[in-house]
C-alpha cells in the first residue's frame, strides 16, 4: 500500500499504534493530508473513521470510478483481492483492522459456520462495537498489565463472528447447545480453570473442554454462570489469592503469580478493585 503524501512535513505521522496477534493486525494513525493509492490487498481490511474525513474510491463493474465520502464513525469494509483507494484533505485519524483469510475461515469452521462465504463491500456504516474492540485490542497491547490470552482472544472471536454474521454471506449451523452448560461439563469446565489458574489459558482451550465451539461455548458458560469466561477466571484467580494470603506466608509477589498474574502491580490493581483493599491490607485484616 502505497501513499502520497500532500506535506513536506518530514513525518507525516502524527500519532501512530499498532499491534498484531495471529491472523490479525491493528493499527491506528493520526496522519496529515494524503492519498492512498489504489491496491488489492490480501487480507480482509476493516477502517474506522475516528476523526476527520476520508473519501474511498473503488471502480465499478461498470469501469466507473465510485466515490464514498466518510464522516467520523464510519466503518469501511473491503474483502481481501477488492481494488480500493482513498483520499483525506484535511488531518485524519483512522483504526484500520486487516484479517488473514485463512484466519477467517478457520475461526467460520470451528464456530460452525460454513467455511464458503463472502464478505459485503461496506461503506459509511456506523458500527460502535468494532470501534470498541478495535480500541481495546491496542489498549492491551500497549499496557504493562496486560490480561492475558483468554481476554485477547474472546475479543478478537467476538469481533471476527459479529463480522461474519453482520457482514458476510456466511451462515451459522444448528449446534446441539441451547441454554447452559450441562451439570457435568460445567463441572469439568470449573475443575479445568481451577487446576490452570497460573496458566495463561486461551478460550480454545477451555473450550476444548466442553466438547463445544468457542461461540457456543461462550454462550453457554456465559448461560450457566452469569458470567464471560475471562471473569470468571479472573474472580477464581482472586478468590485462590486470597486463601494463599489468609492461609500462607508467602510472598506478595509469589502469590501473583501463582494465581496467574503477570506482575505485582497488576495483582494488586486487580485484588483492589475485586476486594476494595490492597493484598497486604487484605492479609493484615485477615490475620489480625
């Protein structure tokens, strides 16, 4: 992707994040005056206008030139091979999101949904919930405390099938998973989480467990608890911490991160909004 630049600025960057996990890349960027040229990319590319004004420019089937003036909010979506190019006059600030096909199938099939699909060019369609995970995403990559896997990749799988079910021409199977889990792989789920609490556990993995899609799995577990997988482990790993507090002499920082932790500081940050109190206020009262 190529673009000219109407500045003599020697960086036309003003402000620049990016990030990338497998199959999946994020990038935002604050950028003085340009033009993208026109250019087929490989993957699935999602934009987000976040400030400013961008006009796409694509070319019919026709041979005409189509022109498509974005406001802030507007989201722009051009399937992998689809020609596109695009111009901005003023500064702008814009997310851009790029999905591997590959990715998109793998993640269609083990979701049941067929793995034939197309997604829908898109222009000037508002879409706050892919802003939302767009943002969040670089959020993660730039913090010192990051999450962990589990919350990386429920948003990148929450964000990947609200595409595929919105935006594309793929549909989903019935799935024998209606409701919550069963007593039993709910069980089995519960003793999975609570024998790996140090682990960084993937959604897959947990999943796995259930003998269910991620999608489904999601839902049901979600049905069953009244909570997302990722807050139920965090409210498990809070939970074993403080039986180590109350019940062991171990250190603070060896507490983090046996129950999976990445840090003392993100510990501590994370005891306190869950318990009001810091780990070591928590022990004191505890073994006063």
């Amino acid at each position: 992707m190529e673009i000219n630049w109407k500045t003599n600025a020697e960086n036309p960057f003003l402000f620049k994040q990016q990030a990338k996990w497998n199959g999946v890349r994020v990038h935002r960027a604050r950028v003085l005056p340009g033009r993208m040229l026109e250019h087929a990319g490989a993957f699935h590319e999602i934009n987000i206008n976040l400030g400013g004004h961008l006009t796409t420019e694509k070319i019919s089937a026709g041979g005409k030139i189509v022109r498509t003036k974005g406001a802030t909010g507007n989201l722009c979506i051009t399937p992998a091979g689809q020609p596109i190019g695009a111009f901005w006059d003023k500064t702008l600030d814009n997310m851009g999101i790029s999905f591997d096909p590959d990715f998109v199938v793998r993640t269609a099939i083990e979701n049941r949904f067929n793995s034939s699909f197309e997604f829908a060019e898109i222009y000037k369609k508002e879409d706050s919930l892919v802003q939302h995970i767009g943002l969040a995403l670089l959020a993660e990559a730039e913090t010192d405390a990051p999450a962990g896997r589990l919350y990386v990749e429920s948003l990148i799988q929450t964000l990947t099938l609200h595409l595929l079910k919105n935006y594309s021409t793929a549909n989903l199977k019935q799935e024998n998973a209606h409701g919550g889990l069963s007593g039993y792989k709910l069980r089995r789920v519960e003793e999975f989480i609570s024998a790996n609490l140090e682990a960084d556990l993937s959604l897959a993995e947990i999943a796995a467990v259930a003998d269910l899609s991620q999608y489904h799995f999601a839902r049901a577990f979600r049905a069953s608890t009244g909570h997302t997988p990722q807050q139920y482990l965090m409210r498990r790993r809070i939970e074993r911490a403080k039986e180590l507090l109350a019940t062991n002499d171990l250190p603070i920082v060896e507490i983090s991160l046996r129950t999976g932790f990445k840090n003392q500081s993100h510990f501590t940050t994370l005891f306190r909004k869950f318990t009001k109190h810091t780990p070591k206020t928590w022990r004191e009262l505890k073994l006063a």
